[in-house]
C-alpha cells in the first residue's frame, strides 16, 4: 500500500484530522514530516482531499464530493463543470460559490435543488487551484483606491485597487492586475497592479491584453537573452566538416513575404536512373540550444511560438530564430535533413536521416513560386530554378494524389486574412489563399514527419508523436443523424476508416449541404495531441507521424531531434533511453495544453480584429450563409469568413432548435433554416474587447426583444 493510500484509508476509517493527528496515527517519522506535508498539498490540489476551516484534512470520497471546474456568468452564478464526463453540469448560485472564480479548479457537493424542474445544483465546498492569479481589464479610478473590470466577462465582480497599488494607472486604460486577495463571503477580490497597457484603441494594447489575459510569455529572461546573446554567429569549420556536406547543392527556401525565421529548406538533384534526390533540411536547433539550458527550459515552457495576426511571441530568442538556426540565404547553417530517393510519381525508394550544413541559394517567396506554378509569371527571383521547381511540384502532387488514395481527409474551410493599417487597425478581410507553393512545401513536410515518425518507431527508441485518434462511437452517431435527411449514411456496424470519411466529405463537395456537413465531420474528429505511443493519425490516414520540420517553434520537433541526433551518433545509451521513457510521456501533454493555449489565443485575436472592423460597418447589410445553429440563435457567415449571430429573440417568429435534424423551425409559420442556407443580414452590433459581433435577418430590423 502507497503512503497516499494510507492517508486516504486513515481519514476515511477515523474521519477529518487535523496535520498532528493524521502524523500520529501514522506514525510519520519527524525527517519525514516535510516531505508528508508536500504529499498532503498535492493530495489537495487534485481533490483527494480537502482542508476544512478548522485546518481539519476530509476525504472527498466519504463526502460526495466532485472534481472540476467553475465555468463563471456575467450575472454572478455559475456552472460546476465534473472532470467525469458522465456527471451532468450543476447549477451553483451566487451564494454558493464560496469565493471560487470563473475557470477556477474547485470541489462541489452535490445539494437538493429549490426548483427541480430547473436542474441539479451544487454547492463549492473548496477551490483547488486558482486559475485567475493575473487578470486584465480597464481600470476605473475612485480618488484613494480604484476598481479594473475584468474583460473576461465571467468574472462577474471587479477588483478592488488599493491606492499603494495603482502604479500610475489612469482611468479608462487597460491594465493587467495580480490578484493578492481573492474574494470573500463579505469583500471582493483585491489586486495590485503590475502593468499599464494603455488605453484601449492605441496601437497593440488589444493584442496584449489578450497575451497577458492568456498567461503568455511576452519577455525571455535576462539569462535566456544573455545565453542566447552567446551564441556563435556563424557557422565553424570544424564543426562543418564533421557533417555531411550540401553546401554545393542547389538549394533553396520558401516562405511568406514577411517570415523572418527560416527553418526548412529544399534541394532537388537528378540521379543517373533518372530518379530524383530531394534533400528536406531541416534546421538543426537541437545543436545550439542543449537540454537542461536556460534556453531550454524557456522553450519548454513555452512550448510553440504564437501567432497574433502582426505580432509573434517567438518561443526562441531572435538571436537563434532569425539568426544562426534560421536557414538565410547565402550563409552556411546547420542541419537534420531527411535525404529521399523518388521517382517523378513521388514514390520513395529510400531515404537517409543525417547531420547536414548546407548554404541556402535563393530565399524565395510563396507568392512568387506560385505565380510561376500556376503559368502566371516568372519572378527575376526564380533565375536558374524554375526548372528544380518544376520537379518539385511534379512530385508534390503525386504524392498529394497517393495520400488521398490512402484517405486523407481535406477540409475546404477557408481561413481569413486580415490587413492591418499602421495603428493596427483592420482596414479589410479577405480569404487567404492556398496555393500551389503552399502546397508543394506542405507535401515535402508532411513526407519527412512520416518518414521520420516510422523509422523511430521501429527501432523503437523513445519518441513523440503527433496522433489524431478515430472519431467516438457516440461523435459517429451525432454524424449520422445529421447527414440522414440529405441521403447520406455511414455504415457504424463497422470500423469507420479515413476513407469512409474522405468519400462522404467528396459526395457533398459543391452542393448546399457542403457546409454543413463539412462542419459535423469537423466537429466529430478528435484533437490532434502529441503522444509519447505512436498511434495513427486519422486525418491524414497515416500508420506514423511525428513533427520534425519546425524545432524553431515547436518544442516536440525539437525534442526528437534530440533523439535523432543522439541515435546517429551513437550518444543513447541505456540512462538517457530510460530518462526520455520517464518523460516524455509529461512532455507530450504539457506541449498539448501549450498548443491548445496558443490556438486558443491567435482565435481570439482574428475575433476582436473582426469585430473591430465590422464595428465600422454597423448598419451595412451583407449577403450570408447559415453557418451554425443554436438553441440561442443562427451563427451567419460573410463571404470573407467574418461570422456573426442573429438571436432568435431578434427574428419574425419564435424559433426551436430541432436538435436531431440540426434546423431551426419557426412556430407560427413552420419556416425551416438550414445549415448553408443564404440570408441577407445587417451588422446591428459589435463588441472589440470580447470579439462578439451580431447581426439581424434584414427585413426583421424592427423587431426588438419578445
């Protein structure tokens, strides 16, 4: 039996004990009393236990009590949402929150409801983890002391702003608040401030509100800067010349017009039976930033750089990403490069893993190799390489047409640009393009993550993976009932393969249902996750796949060029094999959660810049399609991908949400809105700080709150 098990087994045999009692019956030996205290807070944190007003420790198992989290509204209340997923939401009044916070990690017992017929409640026994210690919101000054409005809304109650603690802050600004006191039964939440944004409509103070308000690394510590400041500026002889050599190969990159960091690259060379060598050099991070770094701690714990439409939170300094790991033009760079032998229908018939320095030719533009691909111009930049380019897509595409054979499944979503103006204001919003360049680079990574994925597992060296498990039963039943009245059917009596779902996604391509049933499929697949055990990924119907094309802004790539590097030179011995086993099973989910935090983040900053730019179009009237339906309302989408939603309290009739055949039906006139359906619509509002925009059905301007 665990020390753990005896703990609970103690309390729950004698009941609550204080910290001296529970050691007694114990008999915790005093060199041990700091290391049970650690044990106790931790048995705390994930709900085993909790710690009374009397310091006394309960079991939360004896006492009915659930784990999960609070999910906060604006008017005070809140919903208990079980981290077991067969336990059904409960309803948590204001007067039983017991100081818990929107997102915070709390224990709730279960109570008898008021009203029945309104659902179960909960009561907040103890909150476990804090999940609001930073918040941002405007600040609002009251002479002596002063009050910040959260932004996020379902933090109902401001916090309170000693004078000690204003730091210089004006009212109206955005500001970002520590929270030094959280609130009570009788006093609200009090805070000190630590940074003054500015006011909201200056230049950036959108974009890093939401970084602050997402937890997000905005600065490297002093020493992370000072290691990479360090760094060698340019590649040494010495070190070249233990690596394999395609310095004399033509080679080359392409990326948009603005990247500044490069870290893939292509070289293509006929071989004498008319197959084709084509080198993916990958820039070799793992060389220059070494485990157990100040580098690389930061890097862990950042886990990916982050996107924010103009702004990039890099997840290494400048002085590595854009300068001796990025692959620029005209400067020998080191790097992990996957050497594969095809033909022109883009079959593989070998392929090398080696530690490579090469010196890129040409940094070329996605833009400019399309135009050329697609027959439209040829940039000067293309001098002496269009043929090279020529080959390259020749072979992407085959290689495109045999992963579709397999089943990869393509998603036709379109994915929005946004131009900014010199303040940083949305002057307009197109589709973004997905064109051939784009495509062809897109193929050669894919190409080399299963290559390298498949190698590592059969030597069956410890690994991370990029896995995309098969949809839920229950998620494939969802689909169905859906898909059904448009005379479409998915055979669940058996293993549902990509394929299935590839030929449904084909059989509604161009027809009206397209949308909505593109965004069902969507809806039922898994998220992607890193893993240390390989498993398939579903979407690209591929047995293995890793990611290894991007170790400056991914921290798995970099992990696994760790391995790979360790492996080729003979550096994995049997300490290193069983410390990467014990780990990287930890590494995989917090470089999960940091993604997760990072899409979370880039999401919101597209929808407060959409909303700020259809906040200069209140009153216009736009073409639409049904984009999604509620039992609250119609989500209608703009050709530029600019969504909003027209509530059902604004429309011309009481609507229901039939749930089981996704429609909303109107009760008098038995009008029937479907998914993809067109509308007219007119923006009447939009909310720039929490990236809400609303619309009306045209025509139903008029109609106010029933």
């Amino acid at each position: 039996m665990t020390i753990r098990e005896r703990v609970l087994e103690t309390i729950e045999k004698e009941g609550p004990l204080s910290e001296r009692t529970l050691f007694k019956a114990l008999q915790v030996n005093p060199n041990l009393q700091k290391e049970m205290k650690m044990l106790l807070k931790e048995m705390i944190k994930d709900g085993s236990l909790y710690r009374d007003e009397e310091s006394r420790y309960h079991s939360s198992k004896n006492e009915g009590l659930m784990v999960g989290r609070l999910q906060g509204n604006e008017k005070g209340f809140g919903f208990f949402v079980a981290d077991d997923e067969d336990q059904d939401d409960l309803y948590i009044h204001r007067t039983k929150i017991n100081s818990a916070m929107h997102n915070d990690r709390v224990l709730v017992k279960e109570i008898a409801p008021k009203d029945p017929s309104k659902g179960e409640e909960g009561r907040v026994v103890a909150v476990l983890d804090r999940s609001n210690e930073r918040v941002v919101g405007v600040y609002d000054d009251a002479g002596k002391f002063g009050f910040v409005m959260p932004d996020e809304k379902k933090i109902s109650e401001d916090i309170f702003i000693p004078s000690r603690s204003k730091n210089g802050a004006k009212s109206g600004q955005k500001v970002v608040v520590d929270i030094e006191r959280f609130p009570s039964d009788d006093k609200k939440a009090e805070g000190k401030i630590v940074e003054v944004l500015g006011y909201p409509d200056e230049k950036g103070v959108d974009i890093l509100s939401i970084a602050y308000a997402m937890g997000l690394d905005l600065e490297f510590p002093k020493e992370v800067l000072d290691e990479a400041r360090r760094m060698p500026r340019e590649v040494s002889k010495e070190v070249a010349q233990k690596r394999e050599d395609f310095r004399s190969a033509t080679t080359f990159t392409i990326d948009g017009a603005d990247s500044k960091d490069f870290d893939d690259a292509l070289s293509v060379e006929e071989l004498p039976n008319g197959h084709y060598q084509i080198g993916i050099h990958i820039a070799d991070v793992a060389e220059y930033v070494k485990a157990g770094s100040a580098l690389d701690e930061e890097a862990y714990q950042r886990g990916n750089s982050v996107y924010l439409i103009n702004e990039v939170l890099p997840m290494l300094p400048k002085e590595l990403s854009n300068g001796i790991c990025s692959l620029n033009e005209g400067v020998d760079r080191l790097c992990l490069s996957v050497v594969v032998e095809l033909d022109d229908k883009g079959k593989v018939y070998g392929h090398s893993i080696m530690e490579t320095v090469i010196n890129s030719d040409r940094r070329l533009v996605y833009t400019d190799v399309s135009d050329f691909l697609e027959g439209l111009r040829v940039d000067d930049s293309l001098r002496d390489l269009t043929e090279e380019l020529t080959i390259l897509n020749t072979i992407a595409k085959n290689r495109k047409k045999m992963r579709d054979h397999r089943g990869n499944i393509d998603f036709s979503f379109k994915e929005p640009y946004i131009e900014l103006d010199d303040k940083g204001h949305p002057i307009k919003i197109t589709v973004s393009d997905q064109r051939e360049a784009n495509q062809l680079i897109e193929e050669f990574m894919l190409l080399a993550n299963e290559l390298v994925s498949e190698e590592y597992s059969k030597k069956k060296l410890p690994f991370l993976y990029r896995v995309h498990e098969e949809p839920t039963a229950e998620k494939l039943e969802l689909l169905n009932s859906v898909i059904r009245p448009f005379g479409y059917h998915l055979d669940l009596t058996k293993d549902i393969t990509p394929k299935d779902i590839q030929e449904l996604t084909q059989k509604v391509e161009g027809k009206d249902e397209e949308s909505l049933v593109q965004t069902m499929v969507l809806r039922s697949m898994q998220k992607a996750r890193y893993s240390d055990e390989r498993y398939m990924h579903f979407g690209l119907a591929a047995e293995y796949y890793s990611h290894f094309t991007s170790p400056i802004r991914r921290y798995a790539d970099l992990t696994i060029h760790r391995v790979i590097k360790e492996d080729l030179n003979h550096e994995l011995n049997q300490h290193l094999i069983d410390e990467y086993k014990a780990t990287f099973g930890d590494i995989a989910e917090h470089i999960s959660a940091t993604e997760k935090a990072a899409q979370e983040a880039e999401r919101k900053v597209v929808d407060v810049k959409m909303a700020q730019y259809m906040y200069d179009h209140i009153g216009e009237h736009f073409d639409a399609k049904v984009s999604g339906i509620t039992s609250f309302g119609i989500f209608c989408e703009l050709d530029n991908t600019v969504e909003g939603l027209v509530g059902y309290a604004s429309m011309d009739d009481f609507y229901r949400f039939d749930e089981e055949n996704y429609v909303a039906i109107g009760e008098r006139t038995q009008k029937t809105i479907h998914m993809g359906d067109p509308v007219r619509i007119v923006v009447v509002g939009a909310d720039p700080i929490l990236g809400r925009i609303d619309f009306q059905m045209e025509g139903d301007e008029d109609h106010g709150e029933k």
